[in-house]
C-alpha cells in the first residue's frame, strides 16, 4: 500500500489545499480557520482559477500578511478536478488537506488529523465528523458523522460518499499515483475515494473538526441533478463488479441506497431487493484486506437491518426466502442461530422451525 514517500525536512508538515472561483464572500472567513490552527507547521496552497470577483484580491492581501500561504492563479477557469491536481502536483508536504473556500477548519483540525494519523501509519485518508451551518455561520444542532472503521467506510462506499470532502486529509505519494479523475466534472472525490480505498486504510475522526457552509451558490446546490447522476453512475459500476450477475437499473440502486442509509425498513423493501443487498454484502465480505473483527460487527448491522424488514412481512415465503440469504451471509449455520438470541427466542422459533435448515 502507498502512503508516504521519504520525508523531505525541509517541507512543512502538511499543504492545506483550496481551490477557489469567484468565492469572495465566504474567502475570508475560511483562509482564517487556517491562519488560526494550533499546528503551525503548514503550507496552505489556495489555487485561484481565474476569479473575477475580489478574490485576487482578497488572496493576495493574506499572501502578504502569513508568509505560508501560497497563491497560483489560473490564466483560464481548469474547473475544480483539474485545480486540484494542479495543487497535488504543487504541494510540498507529505501530507494534504483540503478545504473548501467557503467551509472552516477548527482550529485543532491539523493537529489532530495528524495526531491520529502518526499512531495509525496504515491509514492513507482520513476526514473527520463537520457541522453543517448556515450561511450566516449557524451551526445545526448536532454533527454529521461519518462511518468511522474502515470496513464500514469500504461497505457505504457503495452507495454513498463517506467522507465530507472538505475534510480530508490524504497522503501526496498516494494521490499523485492515483489522482482526480479529470473526466469526472462532478462527484471527483466520490469516485477518487473508492480508488484509494483498495490502496490505502481509510478511516474518520467520530470528531466534528469542519464546519460545511449550505448556501444556494454551493456546487452541491447548483449541480445537484448532475452530482446525483454522477453518484448512481459509480455505484452502479462498483455493486456491477462484485455481482455481474445481477441487474443494476437506477430504480433499484435508489431503493439500495434508501435501504442503507436507513435504519428502518420502508413499503419500498421487497424481500427481492433484501435479497439483492444480503448477495451484495456476501460479496463485498468476501474480497481480501478486510479487518475480521469491524467486518462480523458490520456483517451484525446488516443482518439485524434484513431482520427490521423482515418481522414486517406478512408472507411467510417471502420471510424464509430473506432468512436464507441471510444465513448465507452470517456463515456457518451456528452463528446465524446465535442471531437468533438478538431476533428473540420466540421470534426464532416462529421463524426458523426447522433446525437442519441450510
């Protein structure tokens, strides 16, 4: 696995890295967070591509106030795949983290991404738990985590994105050998994550260490059909590699997606789609470089979800249809009873009268 190339003791410690168009307004805000962290150590790379608003400005006022922070212009608009592989070629330190132009670093986020990352040397992507707030700066009332271990992050790599963009912090020799996929315009760390993830540890802080401004200028905002599109399109071809076998539509990657981001079952789960999901996960647990303690405890989640559909099934041959699939996936017969002590005693019996089922 790649991380981190032999260390140069001239370099700082990490490159913040921002690319930023026209974001004058939140600019300020988001280069102090950085100005402001409890880890001096730092070079903050801020990527201009080619700004018509005061942003050159505005950089160029911060350039000459912290001698770190260093300022490339585009001469045109690169988009933001092609800046930020600009900015990991220009980088200095083995390590990179990002943030967005109008999001905000704690100021103990560096020291303790890095912290974290020198008594874990296996991990090559980390992010961390963010505040979402509004755009005058109102954080919601409880943060957003991510999953935490890299098993979970790998399974919800599937479906979702595990990691908030802003707050990742990677390894230089990593990306630079596997960089943005400049053919992605929208959802480039989507797709960039799940490419690291086969040569690297991933992992997340349970920490809220950003805070993710929501305003209507966000490309998230802007570009929402496109990044939706963009997301249907990698999970379809990631669940289409670990089951070729199996039919990949956007009606049924929407309910899946549905199904694993929720903790109780919906009208919409068949014992079909269950099905589905439970021969996806046997796949999944099935591929090499998987840690089996979080794996049996992920492998628990999925299960005891199935169970949440399955006491709500009124036909007793759908039921038993979604109970084999999921004693395929617990493995050996003995543990898939042991999950009977989670369904209930009496619930098993009703369920699983035959005792020499396979």
């Amino acid at each position: 696995m790649i991380r981190t190339a032999t260390p140069d003791r001239s370099a700082p410690r990490v490159t913040v890295l921002t690319s930023v168009f026209n974001g004058a307004r939140f600019l300020d805000e988001a280069i102090g967070s950085i100005h402001r962290q409890s880890c001096g150590d730092f070079e903050y790379l801020l990527i201009d591509d080619a700004s018509t608003d005061a942003t050159p400005t505005l950089l160029a006022t911060w350039a000459e106030r912290d001698p770190r922070i260093r300022v490339i212009r585009n001469e045109t608009n690169l988009g933001l795949t092609r800046s930020l592989n600009k900015g990991i070629h220009l980088a200095r330190a083995p390590w990179i983290a990002r943030q967005d132009a109008d999001d905000w670093s704690h100021p103990e986020r560096l020291a303790k991404q890095l912290a974290h990352l020198e008594t874990h040397p296996e991990i090559g992507l980390l992010g961390c738990a963010a505040w979402w707030m509004d755009p005058l700066g109102q954080r919601e009332a409880a943060p957003r985590v991510n999953p935490v271990d890299h098993e979970e992050i790998a399974w919800t790599l599937l479906f979702h994105n595990p990691f908030f963009h802003t707050s990742v912090l990677f390894s230089r020799a990593l990306v630079r050998t596997h960089p943005y996929d400049e053919a992605w315009r929208f959802g480039q760390d989507f797709e960039l994550w799940g490419r690291l993830s086969r040569h690297t540890r991933c992992a997340n802080l349970a920490e809220p260490l950003v805070c993710i401004r929501r305003h209507e200028e966000r490309v998230s905002a802007r570009h929402f059909q496109s990044q939706q599109a963009s997301t249907l399109e990698l999970t379809a071809s990631r669940c289409r590699a670990l089951c070729p076998e199996l039919t990949w539509d956007p009606e049924r990657l929407q309910t899946l997606r549905s199904l694993q981001s929720s903790r109780w079952a919906t009208s919409e789960e068949s014992p079909e789609l269950h099905g589905v999901w439970l021969r996806l996960f046997q796949a999944f647990a099935q591929q090499e470089g998987l840690d089996r303690r979080p794996l049996d405890a992920l492998r628990q989640q999925v299960l005891q979800r199935s169970w949440r559909a399955v006491i709500g099934m009124t036909n007793l041959e759908a039921r038993w249809s979604v109970i084999r699939e999921m004693g395929r996936v617990a493995g050996a017969w003995e543990s898939f009873r042991a999950l009977g002590i989670l369904m209930g005693r009496r619930a098993w019996r009703a369920m699983a009268p035959d005792r020499n089922a396979p």
